[in-house]
C-alpha cells in the first residue's frame, strides 16, 4: 500500500481515505481508473489498523470474484 498524502492511500488502485467517525474510523474506498466501485464502498472500525485492515480485505474479495 504506497501512501499519497496524509490520510489518503492507495492500495491495488483503490484510493482510500481514512477519517475520524464517532469513537473510531471510517475509510472510504474510491475506484481509481477503469476499477469498479466496491461493495461495500466504506468500513468503520474502533481502531486505525484495523480499519485499513478491513478496507484492504473488501478491496481484495471485490478483486477476487
């Protein structure tokens, strides 16, 4: 996963941005290029790893079927 800039990254071509959300995080998963958007297009988790754990596991089960 290569970072961009602060709390954005991108990981196999997915941009994903990673915000505060009540007591946790939220990443949103944005389709880059000729990518199909993901289902779901968000996660939320109480931690920061954990979050861009589960955002990079939707992005790689969308990937794989």
């Amino acid at each position: 996963m290569s970072q961009i800039s602060g709390d954005v990254s991108e990981y196999r071509g997915y941009t994903l941005s990673l915000v505060r959300h009540a007591s946790g995080w939220r990443v949103q998963i944005y389709p880059g290029g000729q990518l199909l958007r993901t289902d779901p297009d968000s996660v939320s988790a109480v931690g920061r790893e954990e979050a861009l754990a589960r955002a990079r596991a939707v992005i790689d089960h969308h990937l794989s079927t």
